[in-house]
C-alpha cells in the first residue's frame, strides 16, 4: 500500500502491486500519456510522488550516462510533504507511445536505448542515496520491465492491460483522468476564466475593465508621470488584488480550483473593474510584471526595495525620471474602497534604498531565476495566477501577453515547464519586442528552481520538464 499525493494535505490511498499499477500511477499522476520522455517517480514512507517528467534525447546528442548524471542530480530528495525520498521507478516511452501500431523501425532502437539506461540508473541513483526499484520501457503497443535475474528488459505486457488495472479504474472514479497527449490535457485542466454563473455579470465586467484600461494607457502617455514613482503606486495597488484573491482562497467557503466558475466570479466581484483595468495598464512596463511576481513571491517591501534600486540606476535602465510627478490613478473611490487614498498625495520620488534588505536586485534576479533555495509563498502565486487569468480576458496587445507569462512563470516555478512552455508559446511576437523573458532562457537550458529539492519546496505531487 502506498499514498498517492495528489496535493500535500490530501493524500489518497491506493495499492501498487504490479507493473502496470506503476504505469497506471505514473500516467494519472502525469495526466497524460507522453512520448520520447523519461519520467522518475519516487517513493518514500510519505507515500508515492512526486514524479519527473523530461524529454528523453537522442542518444547521438547526449549519452544515457551523461544525461543520468543531470537527471538524479536535479531530482527532489524529499517528497511534498517533506518524507525523505528513498526509491524511484524509472520509466522511459517511445517516440509514438500508444500510437496503437508497432513501428521496428522506432521500437526496437528505442528498447536498445532503454536498455542502456536500464543498465546505468542504479548506479546513479546509488551515489544520491536512491534505491531503483523498477525499470519499465513503454512502447507502441507493449511494455518491458527489468528481469532482476538478468538485469535486462523484458516482456511484461500490453498497453492495453494498463486501462484494467485496479488502481487505474480507482483513479479515474475519483475523478482522475489521463488524456491522450499533452495538449488534450492542458485543454482539461487549464482554468478557463470565461466559466461564470452569470455570464451577463461577467460581461459588464470585462468590458469596464477594458474600458478603463484604455482610458489609464492615455492618461500615462498624456502625464509621463515619473516611472519608478507610478510603479511604486501600482505595486501597492496590485499587492490589494493580491491579498484580496489570497483570501478568497482561504476563507472563501466552496470556492476552489476545481470550482471555477464559482472562483472567477468571486475575484470579479472583489476586484472592481476600474481597479482590474488600471492593473492591466500597469504592465506595459517590463520591470512591472516582473516586480509583481517576486512580490507574489516574496513581499511588497522586498518588490520596492528591488524597485528603489532599480530607480538609482535609471539613466542605464531608460526608467522616464521626472524631478515632480503626479501619478496616474484609479479613481478615488477604487482606492478609497481599498484603503489606498494616501497614493494620490502629490510628492517627488527619490529613491532610497533600504539598508536592511541586501542586495534587492540580486535577490529579485535569485528568486526569478529560481536560484534561492527558500520556497515562494505558494497561496500568493495561487492568487496571482488566478487573478492574471480573470484580467487576461480584459487584456489585449502586451498586457495580455505579460498576463500569460505570468502565468507560465507560475507553472514553471511549481516544475511544470512543459505547460510553461506551452503558456510562452501561446503569446504574440510584439509582446516581447525582440527581447526575451528570463523564463525564455530557462526553458531552453531545462532549469529547475532549487527550491524544487528541499524539503517541502514542491507544493504539488508532479512535475513536468522540458528539455529543449
């Protein structure tokens, strides 16, 4: 018997009894069936998870051994709720797994390379305190497994057997599915903000904070108020959005991820329109979206610290800087119902730095960058990817793509880079001006934030990776 962590705090019981129960898990944990990929699934006294998703590559591009070595050395060692992890099964699918017609032509070097692999993981997985428990192979129509006797991959099965597996069919009726592809599976799982129980409401909605959005873009051009002052103002506005959505998820009763026309509803009654539009004009500075999500991350203090600092270095950044500046706002009753009225106080911005946080801008670039080894704080990241996907259906041009990335930063940051990818792709070429986001350059070199390994770092009981 083992536990299938489906999220820390709720743990579900299942039995593991055979191979195909392995791949049964594998999948629904994944939620997809995926092909040319190498997935590590661990095992530890908390129970199963999590699992490793990443593409498997040529064997002419990068050797097992080689890959290996980077493989076990990014894998967690602890599982989600913070067990030590002891025991993987390393499963590895063809190129066209479950296309349903066997292919000599892709199979049999595929076996061949499985075979190396096979052959190398226990080493590996030995030097970082893993024990290996099973090696499967998935194909087109069939499976292999490791004979112990003989250390080579073998016959176990048929794809087909899978979908018989009692742990399969208990999965799937508590509400667990695995779509064909990737692709099926983003279309299953990916919150669709546009759910309402009242459409009518919802509309009125959108087109206000669209409205206002517009109207906000004029107004910065017409002011050119100082940019480090207005930012300063809209981090404190997005901060309110933030705690707002943050609470919803908290104390909010029968709202949930899973319950989402109820949730995107919810966050369009409490975050009014004129505030939803002034948010999206906002992003049409880079620095903004980027300050945000290491707010979301960390703090507001620590967002304004990096801010101030970047404001110091205004002439190397092009920051607009103005000697008096009035900021550009929502209207008063926005921030009179936020208790934020001490923003349209007119003032002059001079940087200051605080002496008590570091490093801002390093610490800011660290936690982007995943390179802190501190886990974020994952109910405001929950409420910033919840928040971006209702103002995404307001958004257009750049705002809307920086809302995307957002949430593809959000993925990422939870492991799942393959969605993120999916999330970059998914946003239009003016967006990012012939530059690229850090999160670009992530994907591209397969990064995994450090947080990822320590103990508790993963919120989830999956991970998903690309290697591109």
């Amino acid at each position: 018997m083992t536990e299938n962590y489906s999220a820390p705090e709720e743990p579900t019981v299942t039995y593991i009894s055979s191979e195909r129960d392995v791949l049964a898990l594998a999948l629904h944990l994944l939620g997809y069936w995926p092909e040319q990929s190498i997935l590590l699934l661990a095992l530890s006294d908390g129970g199963a998870g999590p699992l490793m998703r990443v593409d498997m590559p040529d064997i002419s591009d990068v050797a097992p051994d080689d890959f290996l070595t980077y493989l076990f050395g990014a894998f967690p060692t602890h599982s989600p709720s913070g067990d030590p992890i002891n025991s993987v099964f390393l499963l590895l699918f063809a190129p066209g797994s479950t296309s349903g017609t066997a292919n000599a032509a892709v199979e049999s070097p595929f076996i061949d390379t499985a075979q190396q692999y096979a052959t190398l993981a226990p080493a590996h997985a030995q030097r970082h305190g893993l024990n290996v428990l099973d090696v499967l192979a998935i194909g087109q129509q069939a499976y292999w497994a490791v004979n112990p006797a003989e250390g080579q991959l073998a016959p176990a099965g048929f794809l087909d057997d899978v979908l018989t597996s009692p742990l399969y069919a208990e999965l799937v009726t508590r509400g667990s599915c695995v779509a064909n592809d990737f692709l099926e599976a983003q279309k299953l799982k990916r919150w669709d903000a546009l759910q309402t129980q009242n459409p009518q409401a919802q509309e009125s909605w959108q087109v206000y904070a669209e409205a206002a959005s517009t109207l906000y873009q004029h107004n910065k051009e017409e002011e050119n108020p100082d940019e480090a002052f207005q930012i300063a103002g809209e981090l404190e506005l997005w901060e309110q959005a933030i705690d707002t959505v943050t609470s919803l998820l908290d104390n909010a009763p029968g709202i949930d991820l899973d319950n989402r026309g109820v949730l995107a509803d919810s966050i369009r009654a409490t975050v009014l329109p004129d505030l939803a539009g002034f948010l999206i004009t906002s992003l049409s500075s880079l620095a903004t979206l980027q300050l945000v999500i290491f707010q979301a991350c960390r703090s507001l203090k620590d967002s304004v610290a990096a801010l101030e600092t970047l404001a110091k270095s205004s002439e190397e950044l092009g920051i607009n800087h103005q000697p008096e500046s009035n900021r550009v706002l929502p209207l008063p009753s926005t921030l009179h119902r936020y208790q934020l009225n001490h923003l349209s106080q007119p003032e002059s911005y001079t940087p200051n730095p605080s002496k008590d946080t570091g490093d801002n801008l390093s610490a800011l670039a660290q936690t982007l960058f995943g390179l802190e080894t501190l886990p974020p704080c994952w109910k405001r990241l929950d409420a910033l990817a919840c928040l971006a996907a209702v103002l995404e259906g307001s958004a257009t041009g750049k705002a809307e793509g920086a809302l995307v990335a957002a949430q593809a930063w959000m993925s990422w940051m939870r492991g799942n880079s393959t969605e993120a990818s999916h999330l970059l792709e998914t946003i239009d070429n003016t967006y990012i001006e012939n530059d690229s986001l850090p999160l670009h350059y992530l994907l591209t070199i397969s990064a995994f934030p450090a947080w990822l390994t320590l103990p508790g770092g993963t919120p989830g009981g999956k991970m998903s990776k690309n290697s591109e």
